[in-house]
C-alpha cells in the first residue's frame, strides 16, 4: 500500500496550455481562471491504508481526481508523489494501481477462477500462490460457490464481484480505486457490497479510494469523506463532522436528507433578527456570549431539519411560521413552513418524530431554529454556494 500525496491542479484542452512537456508544472505557476479547471489547485494526503470517499455531484472533479491518482491522466500542473516518490508521469501499470469502473470488467468467456487469476498469472506468481489467494479473495466475496462458473451467465453483481475481486486479489498494489462501482447493483443489494468493502478495508488493510455522488455510500463505506464541488474540495471529514459541522453551505446542503436550512441573520442586542423577524437567543443572555455563539453583523444561519424543532410561543430562538407542506414518511413526518416576513419570507423544513402531534398544512407554529445545532456562515460564502446553482 501507499501514502498518496497530490499538489496540483488540471484543466483539459487549450485551457492547460500553461503545463510543462511532462504534464508538470511548478505549482501556483498558472494564470487560469477558476472555471478553467477541471479540478482546481489542491494539496491533499490520502494515508497509507486509509478508506476514503470521494463524493460530489457530476461534474465536481471526483473523477478527474481519481483519474490523476491512478495515471489515466497526467496533471496539467503539479504532481502526484506515492511514499514520497514522484510518479506524475508514470502510468498505471507503473504505478501498480487497481482500478474498479462503473461497469464491471470480466472475461465472459472465462470461469470467475480464471477471471480473479487473471492479474496474478499476468505477473507470474507461483500457481499454490494463486489458488490461495484467489480462494481467499472468492470467500471474502461471496464467489466460492460460482468459481468454476463461466462468467458470461452470471448476474450483474457477481460480475461486478468479480471486478471487485481482480482490484482485491494482488497483494502488491498501491491502492484501490472505485470509480462509482455500485451504480449497476440493484438497491437490496448495494448494502451487501458495502459491507464486504468495508470487512476487506479491515482485513487487508488496504488503500482504498471511492468516487460516488451517493451520500450513503461515501457516508456508510468511508472513514473519511472528501466533499466536492466544482473542482474543489470543499471538506474532509468523517461522517460525524460533515454532518454536525459542516464548514461550508454545499456540504451542510449535500449531506442530508433533506440537506440543511438556511436563513440570513444578524445579531441586534440580545436578539437574532431572522426572516424579518426578531427573535429572542436567551433568557438573561450577556451580549459576550451571544458574540461568541453567532458572529457580529450579518451572516446566514444554517440548521438540519433534525434539530428544528416545535416550540411555545416567543420562546427564545424561536420563529412563527405556518406549515405549507407535511410528508408522513413512516418514521419521522416531514413538514414545511413558510416563516419570514415580506421580502425575507423563506422555507424551513423540519423532521418530526412520527409519535409525536404534528401541525397541519395551515396551521401556524413556532419553530426553534437558533440553538447550539445551528452553524453560522459568511454571507459571501453563502452568496458563492447559490451563484453555483446547487440550492
């Protein structure tokens, strides 16, 4: 396995004309604009033996990301170093990477012994050699009972099993790398394979990095998640901390479901003026810690449905509003209300427990929105997170 450093940058076409003959470039050397890039100026570490997620919408630079890591593709500025070696120009096979696609890569022709063989005869290995590993790759994936099967009569997920299984069965590569590998596996199926990548990940202790734009699979397989958008990585974080802190708007908007409210706020005394609303923070509150719960001036308040919750009347963080859409979804009910007034007039949404009353489309309540769930934003940063049209 390998510690995976990057330090680059890349644009394709006549927008990378600014790279060298190799492909490289002395970083921060470019004068692009940042819709030239496809993935723009980044440093990042992936360590050796990590479990890692790329997760973005399409479009954002994850596998772009992912084809820089594996050699497909050459950085039109930086470079690429595994355990500190410089390997920017070279290819695939030289960098002893395993690559897994959307769609799975098997010789029909050939049984899923042959298939999960193939790689190791190409190298040479000792025939006992192979037959152990291979027997010992087919278990991990459920595959010991189809190996003497000709792939081409198998199902959609054994193939792609047995992809899986030719990225898994050398012992010597660097890393793994999954470029979005469910997409074709039916629904029930998917949290089978994600439960067996991760006893791999614990069993063999391997590299692995996984491009999806499904949350529940970067959030479920991955120990850390690396958020993007257009061309940027926005942040990296385990689940936990993309969830309860996420540090920009599009992560707090993309992780979730739904993702996270936002309403434009400032603090006036020892309130929060919110929607056109002023709405009181804290019983006897000091104006100290209320500047060390929200920031001075404006900024844009963001909160998960999960934590809005009903309250009485005025009560402190709390907003009117009147419920204009409710979703009874089995387990918790989703509602909608319009709170605000005038021009400042938005929609939250919150997640109620199913146990509990809920309103009535037209009904007004109050809603608690400003407590210690609630994350705060700079409006610039909000103003770029809806400029990139995501919300």
């Amino acid at each position: 396995m390998a510690r995976i450093d990057l330090d680059l940058a890349h644009a394709y076409g006549a927008a990378a004309s600014g790279a060298t003959a190799n492909g490289a470039a002395p970083r921060h050397a470019h004068v692009l604009r940042d819709d030239d890039y496809a993935l723009r100026p980044l440093t990042m570490r992936f360590e050796d033996g990590g479990a890692y997620a790329l997760l973005g919408p399409s479009g954002c630079g994850k596998t772009t990301m992912l084809n820089l890591i594996s050699g497909l593709l050459q950085p039109s500025h930086g470079t690429v170093h595994f355990d500190g070696v410089d390997v920017t120009a070279l290819s695939p096979q030289a960098r002893n990477i395993a690559q897994v696609f959307q769609f799975p890569v098997v010789y029909d022709t050939m049984t899923v012994r042959d298939n999960l063989a193939f790689p190791l005869r190409n190298r040479g290995v000792p025939s006992p050699l192979i037959s152990a590993r291979v027997g010992a790759i087919a278990e991990l994936l459920d595959l010991s009972g189809q190996l003497d099967r000709r792939a081409s009569g198998l199902s959609a997920d054994a193939k792609q099993r047995i992809s899986l299984g030719r990225g898994l069965v050398r012992e010597d590569v660097a890393a793994v790398l999954f470029d979005e590998p469910l997409t074709v596996i039916d629904p029930q199926l998917k949290w089978q394979l994600r439960r067996k990548l991760k006893e791999i990940h614990r069993e063999l202790k391997l590299t692995l990095i996984y491009v999806t734009h499904d949350q529940v699979e970067a959030l479920t397989f991955a120990d850390q998640v690396v958020v993007m958008m257009r061309g940027r990585a926005m942040q990296t974080g385990s689940a936990a901390e993309l969830y309860q802190r996420p540090s920009h708007p599009f992560v707090g908007h993309f992780i979730g479901s739904p993702g996270m409210n936002f309403i434009r706020a400032r603090v006036e005394a020892f309130a929060l003026v919110l929607a056109g609303q002023r709405v009181p923070l804290s019983a006897g509150g000091d104006r100290a810690t209320l500047r060390t719960e929200f920031p001075a001036g404006d900024f844009v308040l963001g909160v998960r449905p999960e934590y809005v919750t009903l309250a009485e009347a005025h009560a402190p963080g709390a907003l009117l509003g009147e419920i204009t859409h409710r979703q009874d979804l089995g387990t918790y009910v989703l509602v909608s209300a319009r709170v605000g007034v005038g021009a400042d007039t938005v929609t939250v949404r919150a997640r109620l427990h199913a146990d509990a009353p809920t309103p009535s489309v037209g009904e007004q309540v109050w809603l608690a929105l400003a407590g210690s769930q609630s994350c705060a934003y700079p409006p610039a940063m909000f103003d770029e997170f809806l400029d990139a049209g995501t919300l």
